[in-house]
C-alpha cells in the first residue's frame, strides 16, 4: 500500500494556503471518527501528484511518524488540472463500510458501430459502497452487444464481490444510437408527409367574387 508523508499545518486562512503552496506544498485535512477532531497536514505536491496519476485510492498517511489508514475522499483543483489547492482524507477502519465515486470504463466495441452507430457514455461514474479491502479501482462495462438502440442500464453493471451500488432510479450508463442528423432525416422520411401549401390571406373571397360575376 502507498505511504504519503505528511506534516502538521500550523494556522489556516487564505494567505496561510497561499504561502504553502508557493512554498511547493498543498494544504490538507484529515478527519474520521477515529481522529476526533480534524487534523490540519501540509503534503508535498510532487508526492501527490505521482500519488493521484498512480490512481490509489487507499493509502497509508504518515504524519510525523503516525501511521493513518485513509480514504483520499476530495481533490480540489485550481484553473487548470495540475494545480491542486486541497486535498481531503478520511481516516477509515478495516471494518468500516465506505462510499466513493468509481469511474466507468466502456471496454469493446459495440456492435452497432459497424452499421454507422454511434456510443454514447452518459454515466461516466456511480457510488459504491465497499469494506477497504474490497474497494475496486474502476468499473468495467462490455458494451460490444450492443446494437443500435439498445441501453445499458444502472441496474445491469457488472456485480463485484463485496460492492453495492448507489443511484437513484435507474440511470441510463451507455446507449447506442444513429447520429443525430440521420435519424431526423429517417423519421421525416418514414412519415411520408407531403408538406400543406400555405393558404394565401383573402385567396378564398376572391374566388367567391369572381364566381359571383360569373353568374
């Protein structure tokens, strides 16, 4: 497991902040049931860094030679993705059920997409519930059965040992479907409707005149 260490933060505030990053740190907190109160940390941005890209989870925080279980719970970032202004951990236990965010990640190639489809992921990531230990890196979801028109659901993720799903209702993850363009034109053409002429304003009267004089 990874190990980040980590220093006490003295004083808070924007301008405490700001010095600690232009010195190369970011500011931090743990919290957990097991702490108590909250404990204020500084980290080493290139340790964190190297940490996030390595996509742990779970880590091992040492504070001053204090071993801490942790959840990497929040990352804030700044304007651009490299600038990180906060880090968030949550002190957890063996036993303890936690929730985090799993990314979902679309493997194989659907079926529809030889025939002109198009793939559309519309749930990029779901809530679970998990022991550390059963604690997942990503959700895997196959799409390659799936034709034009078809929809994988919430409810059809793959199941992994030890996790439960979060979500409300039953969101759509991945649909395939005719580019857009095309199925305007299909529905338009499947309708077969001869466009109405426009009636002309007064068009009606004249031609009852004209039928009067007539007569």
């Amino acid at each position: 497991m990874a190990i980040l260490k980590v220093g006490k933060r003295e004083g808070a505030g924007k301008y405490r902040a700001f010095a600690i990053r232009k010195a190369g740190g970011v500011p931090g907190v743990v919290y957990g049931k097991s702490l108590g109160q909250n404990l204020n940390v500084v980290v080493n941005l290139k340790e964190l860094a190297i940490l996030l890209k390595s996509a742990a989870r779970i880590i091992d925080l040492d504070v001053d030679g204090n071993i801490l279980h942790v959840l990497i719970k929040a990352v804030q970032h700044g304007v651009y993705e490299h600038e990180v202004l906060h880090v968030d951990f949550r002190a957890i236990s063996a036993n303890e059920i936690i929730e985090v965010e799993l990314p979902i990640e679309l493997r194989g190639e659907a079926a529809g997409l030889a025939v002109g489809g198009m793939l559309e992921q519309n749930l990029h990531q779901v809530s679970a519930r998990c022991l550390p230990k059963d604690l997942p890196e990503k959700v895997l979801v196959d799409v390659s059965a799936l034709e034009i028109g078809g929809i994988l659901y919430a409810r059809e993720l793959p199941a992994l040992p030890g996790v439960e799903y979060v979500f409300h209702g039953n969101p759509a993850v991945v649909s395939c479907h005719h580019p857009r363009g095309e199925e305007e034109v299909k529905t338009e053409a499947a309708e077969g409707e001869t466009p109405a002429i426009p009636e002309v304003i007064g068009e009606k009267e004249r031609e009852a005149k004209a039928k009067e004089q007539e007569k």
